[in-house]
C-alpha cells in the first residue's frame, strides 16, 4: 500500500521525502539486517569486504528472487549502491545517506 504525500506542502521538504524512502525501505527486518550486514562486511578494503547477491542469499537462507526484491528496495532508496563486475553485481552501503538518516532527528 502506497500512502500518497503532497508535495506541494510547505512544511515538507525534500529531506523529509529523502527520509520517509528511507524509513519505509527500513521497515522490514531482512532489510534492516542487509543494512546492517553491509555496514560490517564493507568496514575495511579489499576483495573480503565486496559482497554480492550469492553472499546475501548464503547469509540469510532466503530464495534468490526474494533477496534480489528486498536488495532493490534498498537501492531505490539509495542506501544501497552497486557496481557491476564481470557477469556479478557487488553491492555496497551508501554510509552518508545512512548517517544522514541517523542525524535527521538529532
């Protein structure tokens, strides 16, 4: 279900539209768990650090197709960014959107 929202209101910004896609790609757990999966596998450099949709699928037992459907909510919504490589896509956390999300109501 979409909630439709004015965009012609004076008391809502674009930050706030950029913050409520956020908040709705958040508000399933297996996302909230990719995020969080993400945000500690890609800590450091390197090819230890890259994660693709066949470590998604191994870490959290889910079918390909429904990983892949959570996956592009998150990239919708940019906190995930990808890059193509060979015939596999690498995905990575978007981490200033995620700390701009974290800060908005500070």
């Amino acid at each position: 279900m979409r909630i439709r929202v004015s965009t012609s209101s004076k008391y809502i910004s674009d930050d706030d539209h950029e913050i409520a896609s956020i908040a709705n790609a958040l508000a399933h757990p297996l996302r909230v768990a990719l995020v969080r999966y993400l945000n500690t596998k890609n800590q450091g450099q390197g090819v230890d650090n890259v994660t693709c949709n066949k470590d998604l699928v191994e870490m959290f037992d889910y079918a390909q197709s429904t990983v892949s459907q959570h996956v592009k909510i998150l990239k919708d919504c940019g906190l995930f960014i990808t890059k193509s490589q060979d015939k596999f896509t690498l995905y990575y956390l978007n981490k200033k959107l995620l700390r701009k999300f974290n800060s908005y109501f500070d």
